[in-house]
C-alpha cells in the first residue's frame, strides 16, 4: 500500500494551497477549481452565510467552506446564491465545461443481472433505499481537504465513469465510478478521511459495499468487496484499510467499482481534488 512512504510534493503542495485558501476570513463568494460535468469544485462565502446552487441549499461549515458538484449530464450553467448573515446576498453564474463520453459494451453477465427478475426488483429497492439514507447526510465537516487517493495500489482501469454501458448488447445507465481492475484480495483504503456511513454485506448489483462520509455532502462507495472490515459509524484516516477486492454483486472479474458522489450527484472520481496514488 506503500504506507511507509511520505505524500507526494504535489499532494504537500495542494494541502498548503487548501490550509491557505481557507486560513482567511473571505466576504465575497469564492470559488476554486473549474467546473466541469462530473466535477467537484471548492468554495467559501463569509462565515454564517447561507449558500444555494440552482436553489438547492448547500451544507456550509462554520468557517463559511463548502464544495459545489456537478453531475454527469450537467447543463451548461449553473447559479449560486448566497445569502449573507447581514442581509446581504450575491449571485454568480458559472459556466459549466462539456465533457465526451466513451461508450462501454460488456458482454457475458448473467442475464439476471441485466434485466432481474420481478422477484428481485424489492431487493433492489431496497439497496437503493439503503444508499440514499447514507446520502442524507450534510455534516458541516470538510475531512477531505489533504486531497484524495486512489483506493486500490497498482490497480488497472479496466472502466470509467459516465461511459454508455452496453450490457449483453442492451443499453443500460451510464457508468456511475472507475473500475480498478486488481487481484482479489487487494487491500482496498479509504480514499480520504471521514465517516463510514453504509457496510451493506449484499447487496444486488454492487454485492458487498461500502461508503464513507467525508463531510459536506461528498461521500466515496467501495463496491463487489471480497471483505468488509469497517462498520457503520466507524471513523477511518486517509489510506487505512476498509476492505479487499473482490467480485461480489454484478461482476464479471475481482475489481473494485469507486465512486464518488456529492449529496445526490454522482461525480468522477478521477475529478476529486488532490487524487494521487496510494
């Protein structure tokens, strides 16, 4: 996992420009990094201050810190509000940068797994039920700001998020994570500090699954694990372990399926801020 060796100067660098971007009282709105569908961006507004993205309230910490996300199939703009402890507000469009996406056929599931059954469509409800209750959370608590990694060393992508999935030839959703291809057994880490919010033993697609709360909205999944080793509630540091690879759910091969989401967007994991290798 490489545990032994210290954060890259990028990783060190992108900590300080973090610590430094939010050291310091701000009044007017603030926003860094571009963008993007798929993407997530950081923000500050004055301590106190309410903020809204495209009327949606946005979970703010003490200290004014929040994050803004943008999904898959974002429109081209996007408005923030923000609405100042004082009465006062400020309003700023942004534009949001298009993305091309890749088309993915998979062939060979189980047929079960592409189109279920009638039996199994509550089980499905269920997990569904399941991960939008971990998604509830709005922790006014930002775990994630030393920046990401990946969860998986010396891991292949073997699939990309938003790609078209063709699954036995019918079209099915876009891809919602990045597969990292990886024997099984693998050691599988925490991508960033935070909360486990979710350890579901089976669950139908994604088999054994967990997700970590890093505050503010943004929450990571670790899917088709081989072992759980955390719990609801638990607290877990950047890098320590979480689980191992595996193929359980809807899996044609060990890999772990990492996604990423901000409240109810699925973001690209590849887009988090600070990503490096474990």
């Amino acid at each position: 996992m490489g545990g032994a060796e210290g954060p890259s100067p990028s990783a060190i660098f992108l900590f300080f420009l973090f610590t430094l971007f939010f050291a310091f009282p701000a009044q007017a709105l603030e926003i860094t990094g571009q963008p993007q569908q798929g993407g997530l961006v950081l923000g500050r507004a004055a301590a106190g201050a309410r903020v809204f993205l495209d009327g949606e309230a946005v979970p703010v910490d003490g200290e004014g810190r929040f994050v803004l996300g943008f999904g898959r199939d974002a429109g081209a703009r996007a408005e923030v509000r923000v609405e100042r402890a004082d009465g006062s507000a400020e309003v700023v469009a942004l534009e949001v940068r298009p993305r091309d996406w890749q088309v993915q056929r998979i062939d060979g599931l189980p047929e079960e797994k592409v189109t279920p059954p009638k039996a199994l469509l509550e089980r499905i409800a269920a997990d569904n039920r399941a991960v939008a209750e971990a998604r509830r959370s709005r922790r006014a608590l930002a775990e994630f700001l030393g920046g990401f990694r990946l969860p998986v060393a010396g891991a292949r992508v073997s699939g990309v998020f938003g790609s078209q999935r063709i699954l036995n030839g019918e079209p099915r959703a876009p891809h919602s994570g990045l597969d990292l291809a990886a024997p099984e057994g693998t050691p599988v880490v925490a991508a960033a500090a935070g909360v486990v919010s979710l350890a579901h033993p089976d669950m139908f697609y994604t088999g054994m699954t967990v997700m970590v709360d890093h505050g503010l909205g943004v929450q990571t999944v670790y899917a088709h694990l081989s072992r759980i080793d955390v719990t609801v509630g638990q607290r877990l540091a950047a890098g320590e372990t979480l689980g191992l690879v595996g193929a359980t759910g809807r899996a044609t091969g060990p890999h772990l399926h990492w996604g990423a989401s901000w409240l109810d967007r699925r973001l690209d994991p590849e887009s988090l801020p600070g990503l490096m290798q474990p």
